[in-house]
C-alpha cells in the first residue's frame, strides 16, 4: 500500500495530518468500523477521501443534502479524485453507474433514501466497494438534533456487506447521541474516536435581547470583518438585512425562499467579502469554506447547544480572535416549548432535555465555554477566560459596586 503521508502531500497538498485525522485513516485503512466525532472544519471529509485512493474499489459516500454533494464533488474533482454523485438532479446516471461497475470511481456520492432502494442495492452487489462513509451521521439518531427517518434504512443496507468497513461522521453528538448512532449503525462503541471541541479564538457572549437591530450594530461596529447573523424567519433575514445595511456596511439576506440565482449571488458575494453581513436563516453556513469569518450573531435561540455550536462554530475557522453573541428573549422559550408540544410524543422528552440545556447556558453566571465543552464531554477548566462571563465576572462586579455603596455610605 502507498504512505498515506505522501498522498496527504502529494494529492492534497497538506504538509500533515490535524488533529484526530491520523487515527481516523489508520483505523478505516484497517476495516475497522468507526464513529469519527470531529468539530465542523476539523477535516472530515479527508478521512475518507484519503484512504479511497489508497483502497481496492470504491467508497460510498451517504451525505443528506445534494447541495452538500456538489460542492464535494467539485473539492474532489479538483485534486484529481475519480467522483461523481448520483442524485435525481444529475444528468449523467447511466455514465456514473457504468463507471462505478467498472471500478473506476474513488468516490460515489449518494442520499440515504437512494441508498436504501432496491435497485441501488442490486447495484452495489455488482460493484466493487472499499468503504461506506455515512456523513452527518447523527442524522440517524432520535436523538441527535436532525433526525431523517431515511437514515434509519441504511443499517440492512450495511449488514448485507459486513465486510465492508464503516466511518460515520460527524460534528455534533452528544454522549447519548454518539452511544446511539453506533447503536444504529452496528459500530462497537470503542470503534468512536473524539476530538477536541474547543474553539478557543472564539469569545462566546450571550445576552438578553432589547432592541435586536441596535446590539447587533453595535457588535459590527466592533467587528469590521465579515460576519453572519441567523435570524428566526426569512422575513426577519430580509428586515435585519435593510436595517443593518443602513450602518453603511454591506448586507445580504439569504433563505431557502429566495430566488436560487439571488441565493448563489448573495452566497458568492459574502464568501468573497471583507466586511460584508449576511443575515440568514439556518439554511446558511453547511459546507461554505469561509475561514475569516470574525463574528456570528443568534438575533434569537438556536435549536440546540449542538445547533449553537456549529453555527458558532463558523467564526475564526483562520484560528484569529472571532466572536459569537448570541441575543435571546423569554419568548424564545415560549416558541420552543410550543414547538416541543406539536412534536410526536415520543420525541418530546428529547427536545425538553435540549431545551433544558439551552436554557442552562444562556442563564448561567458562569463560564459558557465549560457549559458547552462540558455538554460534548469534556473536563474543561472552571473558567475559560474568554467568554462574556469570565471577562465581566457579573457577581463579582456587583460585589464591588454593592461594597462601594456601602463604604461611600458609612
Ligand atoms: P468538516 O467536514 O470536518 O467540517 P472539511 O472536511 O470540509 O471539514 O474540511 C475543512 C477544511 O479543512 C477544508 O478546507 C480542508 O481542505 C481543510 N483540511 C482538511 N484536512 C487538512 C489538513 N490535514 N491540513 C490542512 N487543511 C486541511
Ligand atoms: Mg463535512
């Protein structure tokens, strides 16, 4: 087999592996089945990418949204990796299926829902495969914050090549979810490698919510360099979009609603600015490569601390100072606690713990970073130093204040 390393410089043209990735390839190039848990940035994609240019067959890749696909396909296309997607909105399916029976794909690209059919199924008996790689795996956890039902019909999928190694990927999962996600895939549970969650160039800051419009001026006014806001709705991307365009900086609203061509442009634009803010909803920020960006704004709750992480998670990937503030109300909870009611019931208790644990790190007086590296269990310090909390000690500055009064009094 050739050295990994050299395909790591030669094809990639990274001078090292990062982080955990190292134990990930060595892993896969073994056929051991694996749950990779790696913070969004942290180089997933490569753990697989890597070991199909070094093994027999091909590597199928299951990843949830065909957008995503794309833009991998394009990543790998560009260091000479043989891959192609197949997907409903692809042209070329007959070609990719010839080439893919045909041994002459390092990559396949496919959704869960056409991974499970029939047809796909006889399909890759008559294949030669090196691997399934499931991307955003906690998709298949109930637990997890994204569950897709489709997920679920990849384990007999699986069990029909036994053989065939596994890596599951993905960013956010919490102990429970982790345990879970092996559970539904058949990984032994010491099959799981973690990584590191810190972010430490990130300062988190949370504060309650006044006039939204007015704190996150004043956020960019700190901060000159490109930034993301998420909004709850696409009309509330659009108003903060005008109103914050008018402290001179320039803005761009992006949602699922508007017009794919404005979308792409208002993507592309942003990704190529040095300043610009983008005001979106969720549907933003999977699979954009945009290393310099210097703060991500919450105008309201994410969903989860899992939600909050990646979205926050989107700041300082360059390792430069970034920061994350997040402004939230009591209703926000109210909503919340509405949705969780028009849930199916056996899902409530899940969303409550969710909720529960949002709840904790928006009110607490402590450090926010051990809250949240805390949740994806880790043993961090008491205080990170680096957050609103450890930076404005609020109790202690009380302390003095009250003791100042007391002293100036007597
Ligand atoms: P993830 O899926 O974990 O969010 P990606 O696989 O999209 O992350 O990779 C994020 C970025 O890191 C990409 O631009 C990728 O090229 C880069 N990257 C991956 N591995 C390495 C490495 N070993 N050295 C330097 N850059 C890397
Ligand atoms: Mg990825």
């Amino acid at each position: 087999m050739r050295d990994p390393l050299e395909i790591l410089r030669t094809t990639f043209g990274f001078s090292g592996f990062r982080g955990v990735q190292a134990d990930v390839v060595d892993r896969v190039l073994a056929g051991q089945h694996t749950l990779a848990v790696m913070p969004t940035g942290a180089g997933k994609s490569l753990t697989y990418q890597l070991p199909s240019q070094l093994l027999e067959g091909t590597c199928l890749v299951i990843s949830p949204l065909i957008a995503l696909m794309h833009d991998q396909l394009r990543a790998a296309e560009a260091v000479g990796i043989r891959a192609a997607t197949l997907t409903s909105v692809d042209s070329n399916r007959d070609e990719t299926i010839e080439r893919f029976r045909g041994g002459a794909l390092d990559l396949l690209y496919v959704a869960p829902e056409r991974a499970s059919g029939e047809g796909f199924r006889t399909l890759l008996s008559q294949a030669p495969l090196a691997l399934f790689a499931i991307d955003e795996a906690h998709c298949v956890s109930e637990w997890g914050h994204d569950f897709r039902p489709d997920y679920r019909l990849l384990r007999p999928l699986l069990d029909r090549f036994p053989d065939v190694p596994r890596l599951a990927l993905t960013a956010t999962a919490d102990a429970h979810t982790r345990a879970d996600i092996c559970e539904q895939l058949g990984i032994p549970r010491d099959g799981m490698i973690v990584a590191g969650f810190d972010r430490p160039n990130i300062r988190y800051a949370i504060s309650p919510r006044d006039q939204t419009t007015r704190q996150i001026a004043d956020l960019m006014a700190d901060q000159p360099g490109p930034g993301i806001v998420y909004a709850q709705t696409r009309a509330a991307t659009e108003k903060l979009a005008e109103a914050l365009g008018r402290t001179g900086r320039p803005t761009r609203a992006y949602h699922a609603g508007l017009d794919p061509a404005v979308r792409a442009r208002n993507q592309a634009d942003f990704v190529a600015s040095e300043d610009m803010v983008i005001c979106a909803t969720v549907a933003f920020g999977m699979g954009i490569d945009k290393p310099d960006v210097r703060f991500v704004a919450h105008a309201g709750l994410p969903k989860s601390i899992e939600a909050y992480y990646q979205e926050t998670g989107r700041a300082g990937r360059d390792g430069d100072p970034a920061v994350a503030h997040l402004f939230w109300g009591a209703d926000d909870f109210a909503r919340a606690r509405q949705r969780i009611a028009e849930v199916e019931p056996a899902r409530q208790p899940g969303e409550r713990t969710r909720l529960t644990a949002l709840a904790a790190l928006v009110e607490t007086a402590g450090c926010r970073r051990a809250i949240l590296l805390r949740h994806f269990g880790e043993d961090p310090p008491e205080a990170c130093g680096n957050c609103d909390n450890c930076l404005n000690a609020p109790a202690a500055v009380d302390a003095t204040v009250v003791a100042q009064k007391y002293l100036s009094a007597v």
